[in-house]
C-alpha cells in the first residue's frame, strides 16, 4: 500500500512538472520580469554620426533654438461682412453689408526689443482687437501702427522691453536650392518649424493687387512646409537671418491646405515698409511713372535686340518721372542702378524700397545702343490724378477707300480700316482696327485680340490696311514691332510679332 502511495505521489508531482512547464511555455500565462526584458539591438548601425552630417543636424536645432523665441502667434478680431447667397436673405435678421465680428490670426517677428513686429497686412486688417502671444507664453495687447496692402505688410505695437528681436538679412544675396526654415503658428500649433529649400526667387502670382491691378509682388517661393496660421511668420536661412517673410501658399482649392509651395516677401523690401511704416504710419513709396512688361523673343527681334533681356516701357504717365527725364515708351529698361532686370515685377520690388525723391539710374536700350538716365522718384499720389501719355499723330490723314480689309493669314489676324465713330470712340487719330483672330495663331499668342486697334508698326504711322500691309510685306523673315491701343481709355501695349517668309 505504502509502495502503491509512493508511486501515485511521485507520478502526481511528475504530471505537475510537465503541465507547469507546459503553461510557462506553451501559452505563455507566467511573463518575465521588467529586469529580464531587452528588446532591439544592443548597438546604433554607427557608433558615431558622419561629422559633416552632424553639423548639418546641429545647424536646424539651433537656428530653432535662437530664432523661434523672436517669432510670435497673433490672434485677431476684425470686421468683415456677411456673405450669404441671394435666397437666404430672407431667413437672417441681417443684410449682408451689415459687418460682423470674425475671429483670425497668424504670425509676427519680432523686430525691436522695445516692441514693434512686423506680420502681413491680411493678419491685422480690418482689426478692432489685437493681442500677441509670446514663445514664453506671455501675452500683451497690441496697436497697429500701420500697414501697406500694396505689399501685404503690417507692423504692429507691443508695450514691452527687451524682448528677443530677429536679426534681419539680405534677400538679395539668397540662392535658388539653399536651405531654409519656415517657422510660425500654422494651424493654432504654436512655435512650429519646418524645413526645405529656396524653390525659386522673383514670383508674381497675381494676389495682390489694388483697384487698378497695380500690386508689388516679388515672391521668394519655397517648399518648406507652410500652412493658414503661418502668415506673418519668419523664412530664415541657416545662419538663422530672416530672408523673408512668410506670406501665401499654393493650396488645393478645397481644404485650403499647404500642396507643396509656400511664398515669402523679401526681408529687403520688409526692412524698408517697416521703417516707412515706424517712421510716418504710411508709405511714401517712389515710382518712375512708366507701364511695363516682358520682353519677348518676336518683341527683342523686332527691336533689334540680340537676346530677350530686360523690361519694355507700354506706357508714361504724362508728368511723371520718367517723361520728365526722357524715358520713352518702347524703351527696354535694361538695369535699375547696378542690377539687371528680366520681370517686371524685379524692378517695381526694386523701386518700391526706394522713398519719393530718391534718384535711381536706370539702363536703357534705345535705337540700337544703351543710353543712362537718372529718375528721381516721385510718390504715387502726385502721379493719381496724370493719364498715360499716348503718341496719337495731330495730323489725320485720309483711310485708303479702295482696300477696306485684309486677312494676314500667316499671323492669323484680319484688320479694317476704322469709321469716324471708332477713331473718337477711341481717342486717335490713326490706326486700323482686328475683326478677328484665329485661335491660337500667331496674332493669338501675343495677345492680340479682336477689337484692339493698330496704330503702329516698325515705328511708322498706321492709317490704313494698305499702310499696315506695306510694312508686313517689307518685313517677310523678320519680326515687326506694333503700337496697338487696347479700349477706349488709351491704354497701349508694344508687342513683336514675327512675320513668316
């Protein structure tokens, strides 16, 4: 019995062991304790960081690390009015010019210790309250001191001292392809830094404009990550200067989000509103009186040129600058004192950092040669009032009455001679008017459109369609400059068309 008891005992504990084991390994119930466990390798793929590496590394932390205290998150209430369509007028208590409190806000520099930042107009337009938030979380009530809609800034007023203002750079020294930092409040996320590089410089994409279309635009365009809240914040460069000042973004048209490119201000022309803005509360910003445009391949080849290069004069503003100092219209603005320039907008940036009653030098090609003069700016408000000069000829002559029409099919364009109403209706003397234009025709892609009248080509007097078909049938193989006037009020534009064999 006893041996019987013996053997069930040590078979029991037997059975014990192995479903212990069993339930330890098998369904894994008993776990290890904290000290036991390691997980991932014991090592880093490389003991040390490349050198180069780090420094490149080191240089986003502490650019980070020193320019983001200097950058602020502005909230705003500003006035605005309502928006409602036609068929809910009847359903609210109020009409849509009724304005109405909205809540917005973005971002600023701080760009004196003693208070003033500088942000974009669009984040304190319209404001009834301002108030600042600080990178230490500090808080202060803000004055708009003044802003600038032509360029889209702003420059707003803390009572403060010593804070942490941002060393301003050069924008004109920057390079397509450098890195750069984007730092801000995008989206209410306070003190948010991204990185990427300079995607272009020199931008225009038509966002800001007055009533007469005119507008100062010179983007540096870039692809590091900018979003609504990143107005008015800082792109700094890797030396931790701010090159501008963050201001649009490429959206997608539905969720109004960031798709790839952001656009800055140039600090130079920031550095410049901002002093204007401090100083007197407004801009007195210089102007040389002139419409301008690109110049075309058919436009340098009619003039001569060798190589598409500079900005073409369409226009003077009677008793602006330019008239007064012997600018012409047709005159290919080469530089503006020492720099070259390709795109309007360059030499408007440009000029807009310059006061009424500054002196620029400006580089022309004339007649086949460059000549030099000097145009003292005056403001834009002595030049509101002044018409575009127009070159209409005081001595009339007579329409050709046997050729009344004719279809330059090359150019895909037909021209006819004008009535007596038509050369009133649009004030000259001369000239032959487009009945038509083919689609995407030679004509078409210059932007000649039916309507416009043509007083002008290869510099000589238009009167008729024999006139204008004369020159034509001169110039086969070559390209001919024509003066065309574009509506009644006298607007005119010099554009090159190139005339097939």
């Amino acid at each position: 019995m006893r041996r019987k008891n013996l053997i069930g005992t040590i078979s029991l504990v037997f059975i014990g062991i192995v479903f212990g084991a069993i339930l330890v390994s098998g369904f894994g119930l008993v776990r290890p304790g904290y000290a036991d466990i390691q997980i991932g390798a014991s090592k880093p793929p490389f003991e040390q960081i490349d050198q180069q590496a780090q420094a490149f590394n080191n240089a986003f932390v502490q650019v980070a690390d020193k320019v983001t205290p200097s950058i602020v998150q502005i909230s705003v209430v500003s006035k605005a009015k309502n928006n409602l369509p036609e068929g809910f007028h009847f359903f609210f208590p109020f009409r849509d010019d009724v304005p109405r409190e909205q809540q917005g806000g973005g971002s600023g520099i701080i760009i004196s210790d003693d208070g003033y930042i500088l942000t974009n107009n669009h984040v304190v337009e319209n404001a009834s309250q301002v108030r600042v938030s600080m990178h230490n979380k500090r808080e202060y009530d803000a004055e708009v001191v003044g802003t600038d809609p032509l360029t889209d800034l702003a420059v707003i007023k803390i009572e403060a001292s010593g804070l942490p203002e941002a060393y301003l750079g050069d924008s004109d020294q920057i390079k397509v392809g450098q890195w750069v930092m984007a730092i801000g409040n995008p989206l209410s996320l306070t003190s948010t830094v991204t990185a990427g590089i300079i995607s272009a410089t020199g931008r225009n994409i038509n966002i800001i404009r007055d009533e007469n279309g005119y507008g100062i635009e010179n983007f540096i365009q870039t692809d590091a990550a900018i979003n609504p809240g990143n107005s008015g914040g800082a792109l700094v460069d890797l030396n931790g200067s701010v090159i501008g000042v963050n201001s649009a973004i490429a959206t997608d048209g539905m969720t109004q989000r960031y798709i790839g490119y952001g656009f800055a201000i140039p600090v130079n022309l920031a550095k410049s509103v901002a002093n204007d803005l401090i100083a007197n509360g407004k801009v007195s910003r210089g102007y040389i009186g002139v419409s301008i445009a690109e110049i075309d391949a058919s436009t340098a080849k009619a003039l001569g040129m060798k190589e598409p290069k500079g900005v073409i004069v369409q226009d003077i503003v009677k008793g602006g600058a330019a008239e007064k100092e012997d600018i012409k219209q047709g005159d290919i603005i080469l530089k503006v004192d020492d720099r070259e320039v390709n795109q309007p907008n360059e030499l408007q940036s440009y000029v807009a950092s310059k006061r009424a009653g500054s002196q620029v030098r400006l580089t022309l090609f004339r007649d086949g040669k460059e000549v030099e003069r000097y145009v003292t700016l005056k403001s834009r408000d002595e030049d509101d009032d002044k018409k575009v000069v127009t070159a209409a000829n005081k001595n009339k002559k007579e329409n050709n009455k046997d050729l009344k029409e004719v279809t330059f099919g090359d150019l895909g364009m037909t021209v006819r001679n004008m009535t007596e109403p038509e050369l009133k209706e649009f004030k000259v003397d001369n000239g032959v008017i487009v009945s038509d234009v083919k689609n995407f025709s030679k004509a078409y892609n210059q932007r000649i459109l039916k309507g416009m009248v043509i007083t002008s080509a290869d510099k000589k007097e238009i009167n008729n369609v024999s006139d204008l078909q004369s020159i034509l049938d001169s110039k086969k193989g070559q390209a001919v400059l024509l003066r065309i006037i574009l509506d009644n009020q006298g607007t005119s534009r010099l554009v090159g068309v190139e005339i097939p064999k």
